[in-house]
C-alpha cells in the first residue's frame, strides 16, 4: 500500500510539473502549423482530408495529406471542443504567421497535455521494464525524460511533436514488453500497431520495417532466438502494420484512384532541401562534425562566414535546396522525374558524398535535447560499449529502432532535432544506467558499511 502511494503521488508530482509547462497562456505559431491547422480544420468543419486550403463556406478537393493525419485529427478534435480555440485556429489559417494568432488554443493544449503525461507515464513503465522492475530506477528514467524541454516545448505549436511523443513512447513500452514476453504474438501485434500509427504522424516510419527486416535476418542467422518465433513474431507485426495503414490507403484508393499514403511531391521537396547539402566541400564537412555539436564554439574556431553555409541562412545549402534545387527539379518536370533526377544527380552521381553527409546529418540530428545531448549521447555510447550481458541485449533492442529511424531522417531530410524526439526515453534510459554504474562502483569501492552499504539495496540489481 505504501509503494502505491508513493508512485501515486510522484506521478501526480509529475502530472502538475506537466500542467504547469504545459496550460500557460500563449502560443507560438512555427512555419509549418498553417499546413496542419489548415488540414485539421478541412476534417473539422468539411470531413475532408486536405491541406491545400481552408474555407469556412467552401470545402476543398480531397487530397494525399502529406503526413500528420493523426496531427488534423488532434486540430478538429480541439476546434470542436472550444469555439475560443476554433477562432484562433482560424486566424492561422487564414491569416499570416506574423498575425499574432492562436494566443490561446486552449483545447489543442489540453490533448497536448494528456499525450506528454502518457508519454512520462510510458517512460516510467520502459525503465521498470528494463531495470527489471525496479521502481526507483524507473522514476529516474521518467526525471531524466522531463529534463528533455523538447517533451513540452512544441506543446504551444500546432505541430506533430506531442502526437509524435505519445506514440514513441507507446511504441518503445509495446516494443521493451515484447522483448520480455517474445513468444507472446500479441505483443509484436501491438508493437507493429503502433508503428503503423507514428506513420500517420511522421511518414518517414513506413520506412522503420525495412529496419527490422534487418534486425530479424541477423537474429535468425546468428541463432540467437528461435527461427520459428522470429518469422511469426516477425509476421504478426508486419501484419499489424498494415492494418494500421489500410484505412489510410483504403481511402486514397478510393476517393483519389492511387495506392500510396502521400504525395509525390512532398518527397521530392523533402529530397530537395537534403541533397543540397550533399554540395557542402570536403573541408565543411570536416568541420561539420564540430559545428552540428552544441556549444561547440564553432564559431570562435573558424568564423562565421565558414559556417553559414552549413546552417539556416540566406547563404546555406538548406536555403539553396528549398529556393533554388527545388525549383530546378521540378522545371519542365513531372513529380516522378524530379525524384528521378534528384536521384540520378545528387545520390548515384555522387555517393560517397551522399554517404558522408548522410552520416554528419545524422550526427547532427541525434543531439536531442541541445546541451543536454552533450550528456545523453555519451551516455547512450557508454551503455553501448560498456554493458554487459542481460543489459546490452536489451539496450540494443531498445535503441536500434530509433537509430534506425534517426539514420532514414538523414537520409532523406535535413534531420532536425525534432525529427528523433523519439530517442529521448532511450537516452533518458542510458542516463540512468550510468548514474547507477557510476554509484555501483562507488559503493563497491567504499561502502561495504553503514549508510552507503544500505543506499545499495536501492540499486537495479546486476544482470
């Protein structure tokens, strides 16, 4: 009664701590929040799935959303239960950026604030999990988790990030309690449901079972599970998948005649604004791999003008690809042959370039949390190379999906941080599990008697 007591209370402790970040006055409308409002909005007022525009008298042409359809089904759900937060919504999408829109969105935040308490709750539930059930240790992962301000600061943008959390979260929960009863089918079921759902969120994740193609080839070629319950463990997640997608397709067939989950184009912009970067010299990409870390002091050890190409300015690859390479794929092209030729010039023209900045873009993007990844990245390092046993299979089971993830968003996007905010409960996992080898070896060193002696029977035991 008193272990149920205590955790109740510290998640009411972290429910509050939520509130507070969470249900304050203000938002903060980003380039991208007209699109999704615009989207959540159609659904809200017409039924229909489009972003191309809004009208409160005149529905738009159905359209292949590009990405966020769980994120337009958050916006009507929130117009519907404020008229206050529908006006503000509104004035997005009508108005410009600039306007001084949305100051409330009362409603939008309040499902935001539902999602990032599952979202702690899940990180709660993955530490006790993984430290085999140790609820001391799983409140330390859940401290860590909300050190991370990306888990409340897009709370006040009508983004995808809060969806997005929930769901990574779910996900790393189904996926750590399929690890743990891996001859429960049930469990990959649920594992690939929620992965079919982060693709409604983030369409880069119809990518993630590629991923675990290659993680089940290796476990069944290096003999370390079952055959027959990789290939249906397998199975039963890959089918799970799919039916979170169907309806999705199902209605892309139907009402626009074409099998895919989003438009062409939205692919071909995204391929734009990364493969400009692959343009960057040898030179910059040296020096990207010092830039791309916070608090570098990059620009005391070279200057400015060395590294605004390799930001968000005017003069930076990113700007070319958006204004310029865009422009000059899509001229006299049609969608396919702008992807075609994005391919053909900017990856199999040059791949060894393609390769590299695919692996500076990733390093740039895995720093999630800005000056708190100068912690959680070693972190993750250590538990990586200095776990032993029980701990390092379950650790790689864990982040693999994630890195994987982090590695397609490199790939084929600029790969900002917001991109893998699903690697903040594995991090926050690996910060833990150093605190605690750091307090073990402590202890084993001086405190075999007395107070620190009695601190051990604190600790996640050792497997």
């Amino acid at each position: 009664m008193l272990k149920l007591t205590t955790n109740t209370i510290l998640f009411l402790g972290v429910v509050w701590i939520v509130a507070s970040r969470i249900l304050v006055p203000g938002a903060n409308i980003q380039p991208d929040s007209p699109r999704y409002v615009t989207a959540g909005l159609n659904l809200y007022q017409h039924g229909i799935l489009s972003a191309e525009r809004y009208q409160e008298d005149e529905p738009p042409e159905p359209g292949l959303y590009a990405g966020g359809v769980l994120t337009a089904v958050e916006i009507a759900t929130a117009a519907m239960l404020s008229k206050d937060t529908y006006r503000d919504l509104m004035c997005v999408a009508e108005v410009s950026v600039d306007e001084g829109c949305g100051r409330g969105l009362w409603s939008l935040k309040a499902i935001y604030f539902l999602e990032a308490c599952i979202f702690h709750l899940c990180a709660l539930f993955v530490g006790w999990r993984f430290f085999g059930r140790n609820m001391i240790a799983a409140w330390g992962v859940v401290a860590a988790s909300m050190l991370f301000k990306d888990t409340y600061v897009y709370a006040s943008s009508p983004l995808s990030e809060q969806g997005y959390l929930m769901l990574a979260g779910l996900f790393a929960s189904a996926w750590i309690y399929a690890f743990d009863n891996a001859e429960k089918m049930f469990s990959w079921f649920i594992s690939g449901l929620i992965a079919g759902l982060l693709v409604l969120v983030k369409p880069a994740w119809l990518l993630l079972p590629i991923g675990l193609a290659l993680i089940s080839f290796f476990a069944l070629f290096a003999g370390k599970s079952p055959k027959r319950q990789t290939l249906t463990a397998s199975a039963s997640f890959c089918v799970a998948f799919v039916l979170a997608l169907a309806p999705m397709l199902l209605r892309n067939w139907i009402v626009l005649d074409t099998f895919a989950m989003s438009e062409q184009s939205y692919l071909v912009s995204s391929l734009s604004h990364r493969l400009a970067f692959n343009l960057m010299s040898w030179k910059e990409w040296l020096i990207g791999w010092i830039y791309y870390v916070p608090v570098s002091g990059a620009q005391r050890l070279f200057g400015l003008d060395v590294l605004l190409p390799l930001g968000w300015g005017e003069t930076s690859y990113y700007q070319f690809g958006r204004d310029t390479l865009d422009d000059l794929a899509n001229d006299g092209r049609s969608v396919l042959e702008a992807r075609n030729y994005l391919l053909s010039e900017y990856v199999f023209a040059m791949p060894l370039k393609f390769v590299a900045v695919t692996l500076l873009l990733f390093w740039r993007g895995i720093f999630v949390g800005h000056v708190l990844a100068m912690l959680a990245v070693p972190s993750a390092g250590l538990i990586t190379v200095f776990a032993r046993n029980g701990i390092w299979l379950r650790w790689m089971f864990l982040i693999l999906p994630f890195m994987f993830m982090a590695g397609v968003n490199a790939a084929l996007s600029v790969s900002l941080y917001r991109y893998n905010l699903a690697l903040i409960i594995p991090y926050s996992i690996a910060m833990v599990w150093v605190m605690m080898t750091a307090i073990n070896f402590m202890l084993s060193r001086f405190g075999q008697t007395g107070f620190l002696a009695t601190a051990k029977t604190f600790l996640p035991a050792k497997r």
